[in-house]
C-alpha cells in the first residue's frame, strides 16, 4: 500500500508551488516509508509515497509510460488481484514489461483499454492518471471502497508489523457472507432503519437547541437509509425474506463495510502495515448477493456457505468456532482515563465541540451508567466520551470552525 495526493490547476503554473505538494506528501509519509516520488507540471502536481512489497526498483512512483502519441503519468495506491491474467492480455496486444509490479500493469492497461481499463481490475485500489497532451486527470478507485477498538487495532498493527510487512484480513465476510445477527433476526425489518445504529435520537439529544433545529437528525439518517434502500436490485419474483437480506447486504456494503475497511486501512498504514482483504472482492459480492439466505446459514450457523467452502482447509475447532466481535475495552481504568480526560475538557472552557454539543449533556455523560446497546455493539459510555475526545482533537487539529 502506499500514498497518493496531488492537485490540479489551469490557471496558474504549478510548479512553483513545490512546498504545497512536499506538504501533502510528508503527510502520507506512514503509509510510504520507502520511498517518495514527485511529478511537476505546469498544470499538474501528483506525489506518491510507497511501502515497498514488490520490486523495488521497477515499481516507483509516479510513473510514466507513452504510447502513439499520448504520454501518461500514474500514482496508485492498492493491489490489484489479477495482475498476471491482465500482464499476459498486455503482452498479447504487444506490451512489454521492465518490471513485475502490479504498477506498471495498471498504467499499461490504461493506455490499452482507456477508462474501461477499471472494468477488467479485480482488486483494493486507487488510482490517478494525468494524460500529458491533453491536460486532463483520471481519477478511479474500486467499488467497495470506537475509540479503544481502534486504539487496540493500532496496536496490534504495530506488533504484526514488526514481523511482516503484508497481512491478510477477513475484513467483508461478515458483510457478503451475513455473519452480523441483524441478517438472522426476522424482526429486523428494513423500515427499522440501519439495524447497527439504532440510537440516533440518543445521539442527537447532545446537540445545542440551535443545532438541533437547524439539523432533524432522525430525518438526514432516514434520508440516507431509504435512498440506500432504493438502490438495493431486487426480482419481481423475490420472496420478502430475500428483499430484506438483498436489502441488508446493500446497507451494510454501502455503509458498515466502508466504515471497516477505512478504519483498517489507516490503523494499518499508520505502522505501514499493508493488510489486504481477499473477501472484498466484487466478483465473490455479486455472487452472494444471488444467494438464497437459506445458504448462507447452511448447517444451521453463521456464514454457513463460507464454513462449508473452507471445510477442508481448516481445522474444526476454528471452522465452527462461534463468531466473536471487536475487542472493547471493559477495564474500569479505561473509563476513569477517558472521564479524566472530559473533565480537562469541560475545566478548560475553550473546546470547539461547545459550538454544538451542550455543555451539561457532556456533564451528564461523566455519571451517566448506562448504555446504548444493540446486539452487544461498541458504543458504551467509555466509548461514546472517548468519541466527544476525538472529535474535539480533530476539530482543534484542524481548526475547523462552524458557519
């Protein structure tokens, strides 16, 4: 894995503002710690760092390749999963290749096929392409594309990493597969809304009056929930039973999906662990998405067609090892750290989250014992004050402000 950031601008010359983009690159610096490449044209700027996986010598980034006429420079970030079957379709067509990295694949595949290069890649990648005579960019990415859950992630991506430099994660099977209980339990129905965030009303009671007129926050997830609904195909011969998983799946790829490989990929990147996540593959999706839901419960458990499949390569006491979620923390020093930490913030009188939060529901939440549960999920009070910390560090780090 590695960094890509850039920027484009017709009506001045770029190049005159290296320091902008050097910025932007020392920023990317933990997902690239190898090395570190810098295009500059009048009207383009793209950086790349890299964490190198294979060949180092031939993979370096931004790369350029020409082809009748056209001259083309690529940053990516990703892997794509069928490099080979598209290297032999390359050299088919009479490309040859200096390297064997998935790189100069990409970038050669672009010059062949145009924009439906994408169509033909099976992968975790994004990817910017700057074609030099025409001055246009071309920007694609793949389709899928807690506060102590990460902490924890994080740690333990800093001790893989100081064995490995490439890790495989079961991130998605939960997802395409239906290991989460809401595809199991027929009261959840798809007007219930998204069945991991059922506490919205809760949420929003934090908010000052202003912001709680100004914004109907049942309304905006309502919103986003039916139009996730409305891009959910199904048959005109489905059964609802098949339209409510149809539907749950589009929900959690859309949504709960998104949200795990983010977290993944900067918990990772951050110790340049590159982790990648065979089950996020689109082809097994469309698949699963065709799947009668009794299969995916076949022999009476969770991701049944999965343990089904993988019988042989696994010993039985982890193929019918009952589903365990995220680790939480639950030690009651966890909540005294992070009340401590509210404490300083409510003292200081200065946080950017008062712009917005009210003041005595934070107050509240330091003696407030109960939870918002919804099949055992992570946002506890430690959780939820460890949440208002974040948010108040981003807004300082950033100095975001309200308008």
């Amino acid at each position: 894995m590695c960094g890509i950031a850039g920027q484009i601008g017709y009506d001045q010359d770029l190049r005159t503002q290296r320091e902008t983009i050097t910025k932007m690159q020392a920023a990317l610096r933990r997902r690239g710690p190898d090395q570190e490449g810098l295009f500059l044209a009048p009207h383009a700027q793209l950086a790349h760092t890299r964490l190198c996986v294979i060949d180092p010598v031939n993979g370096r980034q931004p790369m350029t390749a020409r082809r009748e006429g056209r001259t083309c420079t690529l940053v990516y970030n990703g892997e794509l999963y069928n490099t080979e079957d598209l290297r032999r379709e390359l050299a088919a067509a009479g490309w040859g290749f200096s390297g064997h990295s998935d790189t100069e694949v990409l970038l050669k595949s672009y010059l062949e096929w145009g924009e439906d290069c994408v169509e033909r890649f099976n992968g975790i990648f994004a990817f910017a392409v700057w074609e030099a005579e025409a001055e246009t960019l071309f920007l694609a990415r793949d389709l899928p594309g807690m506060a102590d859950v990460d902490s924890s992630l994080l740690l333990f991506c800093q001790a893989v990493r100081k064995d490995v430099t490439v890790a495989v994660s079961g991130e998605c099977a939960d997802e395409i597969f239906g290991g989460y209980p809401w595809f199991r339990d027929p009261s959840v129905r798809p007007e219930n809304g998204f069945p991991w965030a059922q506490s919205t009303a809760w949420r929003a009671s934090f908010l000052t009056p202003e912001y709680a007129k100004r914004l109907d926050a049942g309304d905006i997830v309502r919103q986003r929930y039916r139009a996730t609904l409305r891009q959910a195909e199904c048959l005109d011969s489905d059964t609802d039973e098949q339209k409510r998983v149809r539907r749950l799946m589009r929900l959690n790829t859309d949504w709960f999906m998104q949200t795990l490989l983010g977290r993944k990929d900067r918990m990772s990147m951050w110790s340049a662990l590159e982790v990648r996540v065979p089950f996020c593959d689109w082809r097994i999706a469309e698949y699963l998405y065709n799947v009668p839901p009794e299969l995916r419960e076949l022999g009476g458990q969770e991701k049944g067609l999965l343990r089904a499949a993988v019988g042989d390569l696994l010993p039985e006491s982890v193929l019918h090892r009952k589903k365990s979620p995220y680790p939480k923390t639950v030690h009651p020093a966890y909540l005294r750290l992070v009340s401590m930490g509210l404490e300083r913030l409510l003292d200081e009188d200065a946080s950017p989250l008062f712009a917005f939060v009210r003041r005595e529901a934070l107050e509240e939440l330091l003696s407030c014992n109960s939870a918002q549960p919804w099949y055992g999920q992570l946002m506890t009070v430690p959780q939820t004050i460890a949440y208002f910390l974040q948010m108040d560090h981003w807004l300082r780090t950033y100095q975001v402000r309200l308008v």
